[in-house]
C-alpha cells in the first residue's frame, strides 16, 4: 500500500507489516505501533539522504517488519564502497536516536524507554551479516571485490534464509510456554522470504537494464555510443559507471603499443560486474 511521497521518493508499506500495525492497533498497543513506524520511516530516509548525497537516486521504498527495502533509478549506480556508507546510515541513525532518547529520559520520562528499546531492536538488528538487512549489504559489498556481485548476493542472500529459518525455529520453541515467541516466528518466515526473494532482485535488475536497452536499440534502429579506450590493466569499476540509460557503452581495449586487442559491449562489462568482480583488469575480462 502507498502511504505517500517525501522527496519524490514513493513511500509504501509492505500487506504484512499493515497487518501486524493493524493487529497491534487493536489489542491498545496504538502508541507504540506509531513509535515502531516513526523509527523504520526515519532508519529509511537515513538511507535515501546518503544516497542522495552519493548520486545515487532512491525512487521508491518498501516498509517491511525489521525495516525496508530501497529501489534505485539505475541499478548498476551504487559501487561496492558508496554501499557500504548508504546501508550503515540506517542502523546508525537508530542507534543515534536510541542514544538521544536515553539522555533525554530524566525530561521525558519512562514513556522513552519504548522508544530507545525499539530503535536499539531496529538498529542492531539490522546490523546482522544477512542479507536482505544492512550488515548484509554491508558484507556483499565487500565479498562483491573478490566474488563479484552475483557470488556475494547469493551467498549473503544464502545465511539470511538460514537465519530467518533459525529465527522461526527459536519463535516456534518459545509458542510451547508463551506467545511472545509468535513475534520471533512470524519475523523469521518473512526475513527467510525476504533474503529469498533478494537473490532473485539482482538477476531480474540485471535482465530488465539490458531488455530495455535491448528494446530501446529494436525501435529506434541505432543508439548513440559512448567510447571509451583502456588498457588491458584497468579495472572494470573504472569504467563501469560510464554506463548510462542515454547510451550504449563501448570499450576499445589497445595494448601499449595503441593496437586494439578488442572490444567489450555494454552487456559484457555488466555481466563481468556481477560475475568476476569490480576490480577485475579488463584484460581479464577478454580473456574470459
């Protein structure tokens, strides 16, 4: 469901999290579902500042139970380093806030406990090396140098499922004393679905640039070109942001003594993005 747009950026919340507010809402827990909601919403615009800040432009976000999900304009915009900066703003900015209510408690009395427990929950949390959460884009970003990105995703995506699957298992013990053990269940079915799903993002992400271009070529019958000349030795993410929506990129490859040893594709350096890594030589990448 739409709740609104701040910034151009389409806020929506994802059917489960309405239906957990829903259902909190009525059992008399109304204000603490309005702090938990204020506290994922500020944790998201932390993101989309920092990556408005980078470049990078967030179109849309999803509001999920344990946080949410951000939508670029182009997905091949955020660099391994430039992620790691836009997916720690979140859980910093929650423990920020969780740090500030509890010097303010002697004013604001014991109604901010909720609060700093909430944002303590949200902010490490979220810090856990799984993807879909930050810590795991965190650790994508960083196995994504040496594995590449589709590697990385699928094996962060991988401890996330293993996680969410941990987390259900644990809810289901504590359903045979109590009911607080249906909060832990129901979080980890939709954290195993989530880094599920988020295995699936990429590839899709992937399809839908290069259909597009694709498309773009068949109707119009040529596009404009972007060239660039490079040595064997330099590395894909030198060039992979020349890549835009306007053009198609071409890379002549010429050995030191300016002959060309050949060429590379728009589609062959994205592909070697996600297969082989960023800082890998372009030479590499012709070699196959």
């Amino acid at each position: 469901m739409k709740i609104g747009r701040i910034a151009g950026i389409v806020f929506r919340i994802h059917p489960v999290l309405l239906l957990l507010l829903l259902a909190y809402i009525s059992l008399g827990l109304a204000r603490e579902v309005l702090t938990v909601f204020v506290s994922v919403v500020l944790h998201e615009l932390a993101h989309t500042v920092v990556a408005s800040r980078l470049s990078v432009r967030v179109t849309e976000v999803e509001l999920f139970p344990f946080g949410g999900q951000a939508k670029t304009e182009d997905f091949v915009a955020v660099n391994p380093e430039n992620e790691v900066c836009i997916a720690l703003a979140g859980p910093c900015t929650s423990l920020l806030l969780a740090g500030l209510a509890w010097l303010a408690v002697r004013w604001g009395g014991p109604q901010l406990f909720f609060l700093i427990k909430a944002n303590l929950a949200l902010g490490l949390f979220n810090l856990l090396p799984v993807l879909p959460l930050d810590g795991g884009r965190v650790l994508r970003a960083v196995l994504s140098l040496k594995w590449g990105w589709r590697k990385a995703t699928v094996n962060v995506a991988t401890l996330g499922q293993l996680a969410g699957g941990l987390l259900c298992g644990y809810g289901g013990y504590l359903l045979l004393y109590s009911e607080q053990g249906a909060n832990f269940f129901f979080l980890g079915l939709f954290l195993w679905w989530a880094a599920r799903k988020e295995a699936k993002l990429l590839t899709y992400g992937f399809v839908r640039y290069l259909v597009n271009k694709k498309g773009q070529l068949a109707r119009k019958g040529m596009l404009p070109a972007y060239h660039l000349v490079a040595v064997s030795s330099t590395r894909l993410k030198d060039v992979i942001h020349a890549v835009s929506p306007a053009t198609y990129t071409v890379v002549v490859l010429i050995n030191d003594e300016e002959r060309i040893e050949g060429y590379l594709t728009e589609g062959e350096l994205i592909e070697a993005w996600f297969e082989k890594g960023p800082s890998a030589s372009l030479g590499d990448v012709v070699r196959g």
